[in-house]
C-alpha cells in the first residue's frame, strides 16, 4: 500500500461534517465515546490507495475532505469504476462480509479520512442504540445505491445516465453547502463511462449534446449547469 501520512488525532465533536457521517442525537457523553472509537484521521494522496483489494478489513473511514474512487479489475484486466465518494460519507463497507476488501479505494484529489476500527465501532453500537441504527442506515443506503447504479446501467440510454450521475452529484454536493448548479468533476471522463458503463467517445459526445441543448455548459472539468429542471426532466422521462 502507498505510504500514507502520519496519523493526526481527531475529535468528531468539533468536526463541521458531524452531522453527515455521524447520527443525530447523540448525547455529549455518547458523542465522547465515539471519540474514542475514531481512531484518527489519515492522509491520502492524489492518486494513493486507501486500502485495496484483497487487504484486510479492519476499519470503516469517515471522508473528511476530498474525492474517492472505488473500483475493481474486470475479467480483462480492465478497471470497472463502482462508485464515487465525497467528505461526509463512509467508505470501506465492502470488507465486512469476508473480512478482506472486495475493491480498491483511490483518492482522486488530496484527501483526509478519520478511521474507525470496526470492531470497535460494532461494540460501542451494541451500547448506543442512536449509533447501531446508524450504521445499519449506512449499509443500507449502500445497498439502495447499488440497485440504483443497477437500474441505470439496465434500462436508461447513454443521456438519461450522464444526466442521473449529474443530478446526483450536485444533490450530494448541495447538502454539503456547495451550488446546485456548479461543480467541478474530480473524476476523468473515462472514469466517469466506466461508471456509467459508456466508452470515452459516448461520454464526451454525450457531454456535447448536452451542451449544444444548452442544458449544461462545460470548461474542462468544470460543469455549470444552465437548465437543472431539464437534466431532471431527462432523468424522470426514463422511469416512466
């Protein structure tokens, strides 16, 4: 694994993502306790790995800052992008049903995790009943995404997908306080059609088309979207 930067002690009472990753309610002595279940944060360079597939799995990271990419190598040796994760969500998920991780976890930009050791996290939910229904809220919001991703790659066209990855981004990027209407992508176009399950060409062509509907208007990674109603519009056409 990539040499990762010297732990930093953190504390997840004065953190301004509590409220994303950890659940509401807690009390300032059950809060305590979390404290000093999370471990620390940890560094991680653009481009390093978090953890990869087929590590062993000991702990849950909380994103403090940054971008992460998960994906795993598909039976031709190529890289299959499973999923996109920003500060306020958890990741590492995948290593508690066989004790190893099922996938790698990359950063995309500089980033920050606080790491939790499992089967801390798992005693001290035992305890904290606020704590264990959390949990048990964050895997299953991690399986609604999935059968989400499943249906997008099942029956939606290569705009319909492009505009659900969008809308979905800065739906998550909003309740973090950033704009609905503008974003920077952290992931490549390739990255963002392995995803999505679309080539390069139909990813960028895609973009185009979006652009020309002057729907959206795109500066190198850098999206501004001009017609949010209509990106949606894209996306409720297809369920229909």
């Amino acid at each position: 694994m990539d040499k990762l930067d010297k732990p930093i002690k953190v504390t997840c009472s004065n953190c301004n993502l509590l409220e994303l990753c950890m659940p509401f309610g807690l009390t300032p002595s059950e809060l305590e306790r979390v404290d000093g279940v999370v471990a620390n944060r940890r560094k991680v360079k653009r481009g390093s790995l978090l953890f990869r597939n087929g590590d062993r799995f000991t702990s849950l990271y909380a994103i403090r800052t940054g971008f992460f990419k998960t994906c795993v190598a598909s039976e031709d040796g190529r890289e299959q992008v499973t999923g996109f994760q920003m500060a306020g969500e958890i990741i590492g998920l995948d290593g508690i049903v066989h004790d190893n991780h099922t996938c790698d976890a990359i950063a995309l930009e500089d980033a920050e995790v606080c790491v939790m050791p499992f089967d801390r996290l798992e005693e001290l939910s035992r305890e904290v009943n606020t704590l264990q229904r959390h949990v048990h809220k964050v895997m299953s919001r991690e399986i609604v995404r999935e059968h989400g991703v499943m249906l997008l790659l099942g029956s939606m066209c290569a705009e319909e997908r492009l505009a659900a990855f969008l809308v979905n981004l800065i739906e998550r990027l909003h309740v973090r306080g950033f704009s609905q209407t503008e974003v920077v992508l952290r992931m490549t176009r390739e990255e963002i059609g392995s995803y999505l399950g679309l080539k390069l060409e139909t990813v960028s062509r895609t973009f185009s088309k979006l652009v020309d509907e002057n729907i959206v208007e795109v500066k190198q990674r850098h999206v501004r979207i001009l017609n949010v109603d209509a990106l949606r519009h894209i996306v409720s056409a297809s369920s229909h």
